[in-house]
C-alpha cells in the first residue's frame, strides 16, 4: 500500500518535472523567435511640418510623418501587412532595409484599397530605414513616407553596447514646398527646409520660439541616439554641438564601433547608432546638428538638454520618438 502511494508521488512528481521542462522549452523557443505582427496604412494626409502649425499634403505611413518605430530583437520573424486605404490615389509599397527578400515580389506596389502581406526574418542587428518604394520614389520619401525598425542584438547588452539610460529616435528629411514637383525633388532643386521627425526645428526652442519640446537627459547619463538620413540627395555631417559622440555604431550593429567622433557622415538611407554622455558634474546642453549649415540652419538642430530635472519619462520604453 504504502509502495503504490509512493510510486504514484513518483509518477506525478516525473510528469509534473516534465512539463517544466516541456514548458521552458517552449518559453526559451518563443523568446528566441518570435513572430512580431506589424500592420501599417499607407495614408494620404494633411500633417503639421512646424511648431507654428503649417500643414502640408503628405504620404505616410499611419498619418504620420515618421511612421511608427517598428522595434524588434534579432532573430524575430516580422509579419507585414500593408494597406494602401481605399480613398488614397497612389500606389504604395513597404521597402525595410532590414528585410532579405525580392524586390519585385515583397517590395512591390500595392494599390488604393488593395494589401500587401509578407514575411522576413531580422537576420542582422541594427537600425534600419524602411520606406515606399513606389513610383516616383523620390516623391514618396519627400512627402513622409519612411521610418525607422530597431533590430536590438540577440545577445542583449554588452560592455560593447552597454544598457542606455535613454534613447531617442532622430529622422531627417529634406522638405521641397512643393509637393507635386518630383522633378525638383530628384534634380535636389528648391528644398527650402530640413525636418527633424517630420517638423522644422522639432526639438529646438533656441531657434524657433515655437518649439515645444526638447530631447532631455540627466549629466552623465548616457544616451542612445538612432539616427535614420531620410533625405532625397544629401549626406548628413552628423555632430553634436559641445559634445563628442562616446561611439558610433555604423548601421546599429554593436559588432561595428568607432570611438570618439566629432562629426560622423551618414549616408542617404543609411541609419546609425550614437551614443553620448554629459559631464555628471553640471547640467549641459548640446544641439545635436547636421553641421551641413544648409540644412542645419533650415531645421536640422535638436537640443538636448542635459538637467537634474529632466522628465524621467523622456527617451525611456514607448517614448523614444516625442511626437
Ligand atoms: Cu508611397
């Protein structure tokens, strides 16, 4: 009697070890990779390009200018979908730059009130640019339609790409007026400004009275900035006023780091990782600038504030791109 009670302990204590284990199993497959759904609209909409209000005719992807910070780990299979909205007059395409596929098959256009569903593994950690590829592309990046996707490393945090205490999501764009001329947009004719996550002087209350917000941080802490050139034609002489960029990560990739850099130059399409820390002795300021004087004096500079006071909520979980 005793024997049966203690062989039926046994048999439940074995299954119960084996569903444990069954179970991490499982947990450890589904955390290594996991299938991130992302569905975005492609839209034609009326969007605000200043701090004073100034709308503008855009195409975008969700109403946005950037479209929404897609942030996957290393590994994850992405599933697509796009909706090109039944009321739009373009057809539209999703082009991730972290994406391995066909051009011609999961980059292709979609038309109004058709979609697009596809599938790619983020094989290469990093930070990626993604944008319509449709035709006249050049229209269709200079009219707001790109963004950014975070492929963060499987490995995690590294003392080669060290925990953040904040990030921030930078995008720059060149702005032509005029929103039908896609020959001055591709000849790189008449842009009259530079926008940063879709506004002129977005985060620079020194420059524009109007500018609400400001990039904000703690002295010494260090802050993660990625980085994404939208624009048409131009290279972006990325520097940070009163600063020096503690590492460059070329692409994202924690395996590529360049130390100490001024100025680092992003190519057009190109996304790059930039981290910065402030003296911890006294609060600081930088502007963060496109030392291209053409394109930082028509928009291209963002202050980052470096205070004791700093909204401990800025550049922390969602809120890496301040809208
Ligand atoms: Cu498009």
């Amino acid at each position: 009697m005793t024997c049966m009670v203690t062989g039926k302990k046994t048999m439940k204590a074995i299954i119960f070890i084996l569903n444990v284990i069954v179970g991490l199993a499982l947990t450890s497959q589904v955390a290594f990779a996991k299938t991130v759904k992302v569905t975005m609209h492609a839209t034609e909409n009326m969007v605000v390009i200043d701090n004073k209000g100034t709308k503008y005719p855009s195409m975008s992807f969700d109403g946005a200018i950037p479209g929404p910070v897609v942030r996957v780990k290393q590994g994850d299979i992405v599933d697509f979908t796009l909706i090109n909205d039944k009321k739009n007059k373009y057809s539209h395409s999703m082009d991730f730059h972290a994406a391995i596929v066909d051009v011609l098959d999961e980059f292709s256009e979609v038309k109004p009130g058709e979609s697009k569903h596809y599938k790619f593994e983020a094989k290469y950690p990093g930070v990626f640019m993604y944008h319509c590829g449709a035709s006249p592309m050049q229209q269709h990046i200079a009219r707001g339609m790109y963004g950014i996707i975070i492929v963060d490393p499987a490995e995690g945090y590294t003392k080669a790409y060290p925990k953040p205490d904040r990030e921030y999501v930078l995008i720059q764009s060149q702005f032509f007026p005029d929103p039908e001329d896609h020959k001055a947009m591709l000849e790189n004719r008449g842009w009259t400004n530079a926008l940063i996550n879709g506004k002129i002087f977005h985060y620079d209350p020194v420059h524009d009275p109007n500018a609400k917000l400001a990039l904000q941080s703690k002295p010494g802490e260090l802050v993660r900035i990625f980085f994404v050139n939208a624009n048409i034609n131009l290279p972006v002489a990325f520097h940070a006023i009163a600063g020096v960029w503690d590492k460059v990560y070329p692409n994202g990739n924690p395996k590529n780091v360049i130390y100490g850099m001024a100025t680092y130059n992003v190519a057009v399409s190109e996304a790059s990782t930039f981290d910065i820390i402030s003296p911890a002795d006294r609060p600081t300021n930088n502007a963060i600038v496109d030392h291209s004087m053409n394109a930082a004096m028509r928009g291209a500079i963002t202050v980052l504030m470096n205070t004791p006071d700093a909204d401990p909520k800025m550049g922390k979980g969602d809120n890496i791109l301040p809208r």
